[in-house]
C-alpha cells in the first residue's frame, strides 16, 4: 500500500546520490518489461509505478518520449519530478 511505498522511499533516500548524465529511457524501458510481462499473464493482479527523482536535464530526450509511448499500453504509471535549479 502507499505506507508500504513511503517507507521504502524514507529506506532508501540516504543512499541516493544523483548524478548524470540524465538518461530516463533506460529505466523506463526495463520497468516496461516487467509491467509487459505482466501483461501477458492475463491477469491485472500486477500495476507498477515508476517514480524518478532528477536534478538534471534529461540527456535522451528522443529515446525517453519513445520509451513513454512505448510504455502507455502498460499497467505502469511514470511519475517524474524534477529537484533543483535545472531546467525540467
């Protein structure tokens, strides 16, 4: 549940450290194959949700807006928030 999802999130923050460069399509891609695979069971027991924190520009821009339509099938949701000064 969303407990479940704010605990994993307060578990991890002190061991992120963000860098670059900023490739989204990567990420985006490997989560779609879970939710595709999930797709292919028949059943909707399974909906993913990827959320991803930057601090920079995206670098792939082409490859993540394909991976996105790629990805809008699925059950998956993309949650991208942008941190800092960059430009999102």
């Amino acid at each position: 549940g969303i407990q479940g999802i704010v605990d994993a999130y307060r578990q991890i923050l002190p061991q992120i450290q963000l860098y670059g460069p900023t490739n989204f399509s990567p990420i985006i891609n490997h989560v779609a194959r879970f939710a595709a695979h999930s797709l292919q069971q028949g059943t909707a027991a399974q909906y993913f949700i990827l959320l991803i924190i930057t601090d920079g520009e995206i670098t792939d821009l082409d490859q993540t807006r394909q991976a996105i339509v790629n990805a809008s099938k699925l059950p998956m949701s993309i949650i991208i928030v942008g941190v800092g000064e960059a430009d999102f």
